[in-house]
C-alpha cells in the first residue's frame, strides 16, 4: 500500500451495516474477540459516543468511486465518556477500542482516525481525551503520559501506555486522580 492510501480514505461515521465488519477488523488485529467484545458492549449499552470507520474511497484497482458501506473497511475508532474522580463536572473522552487491519498499518490510517474522533470529542464538548495503546504513537499525535496530568487508571485490561491530551489548554492542570471507566469496558475475558 503507497502513501497515496491516505489521500484515497473516508473516515466517516459507522453504520449498523459495519458492525460486523467492525467486529473483524479487531477481531485480526487483537487475535481474538476481547476488543471486538468491547466495541460491543459500549455500542450496545451506548456508551460509545463516537464510532468511526476508515474505508477507500475509490477501488484501488479500477479508480472506480466507492460509496459509502461498499470498500473494505481498514480501521475502526470509538470514543467513550469516562469520568474523572472528584471532579464530574469535567468532560473527558476515552478513545477504545482503536485498530487498523495489520496490512494497512503504518500508512496513516489510525493517525487520521484519531484526529478525526479527538476533533468530534472537542465538539461534544470534551476538554481532555485519553487513551491506552503504543507510547509512541500517541505521542507523535501530541498525547502525554496521563501522569504528567497527575492521572490514572486503575483498570487492570488497560493495555499498553496510558495517555492523555488537553483539547482545551490547562484543562487538567492541578486536577489529578483516578479516570473511571464505565462499567461495560471491564468484560469477560473470551
């Protein structure tokens, strides 16, 4: 896949017709149904406030344009409320599940997804967005370790570093404490 795949991406908002496509797509990269079951649960129980999909927007072979629901999809991103001890009323966004299908990785697509659901977080109102996952690549999207915000998390699945990013300046400063998680990102181990 060229770099030109990102110039060839929609990211738009999921639909009832992606589900099981979504369930896939994280269902290879995670080996297995645990983050798949997330997706799941938070869309089920509607917590995920913001459910977005990558697919192409012409067919790489034929230059054809695609409409929405008929490519491939390549990634997928949610975002959840979570709440921040002692302080309700902040508003904080967690982005989970995140994935893009192994062979499409490293080409943009999980960095346009994550823009693009941190951008709808600021709409919603959100003042500060976390995320677990790989350090660097949060990082290199402008995240800090949750810590430098005195924040943490206590739920033993959050897999990886966890992060956090001000969409307002100053947001967190002096705050601290423990992010909360819904009860519907803590599931059965599968």
């Amino acid at each position: 896949m060229s770099d030109s795949t990102a110039e060839n991406l929609r990211i738009r908002e999921e639909r009832t017709f992606d589900h099981e496509r979504v369930y896939r797509i994280h269902e290879s990269v995670f080996a297995g149904h645990r983050e798949a079951l997330l997706g799941e649960r938070l869309r089920h129980g509607e917590q995920a406030q913001i459910s977005l999909v990558a697919e192409h927007v012409t067919d790489p072979e034929s230059g054809r344009h695609l409409s929405e629901g008929e490519s491939r999809l390549l990634g997928h991103v949610m975002a959840s409320r979570v709440a921040l001890s002692g302080y309700p009323d902040r508003v904080l966004m967690a982005l989970a599940p995140l994935a893009v299908l192994p062979q499409h990785q490293r080409h943009g697509i999980g960095k346009r997804l994550v823009i693009s659901a941190v951008k709808r977080c600021r709409l919603l109102g959100a003042g500060a967005v976390v995320a677990a996952g790989h350090a660097d690549f949060y990082a290199h999207l402008g995240f800090h370790p949750a810590r430098h915000y005195g924040l943490y998390c206590n739920h033993h699945d959050v897999p990886g570093a966890f992060v956090a990013f001000e969409l307002v300046s100053g947001y967190l400063q002096g705050l601290g404490g423990e992010v909360l998680f819904h009860h519907n990102f803590m599931g059965p181990d599968v």
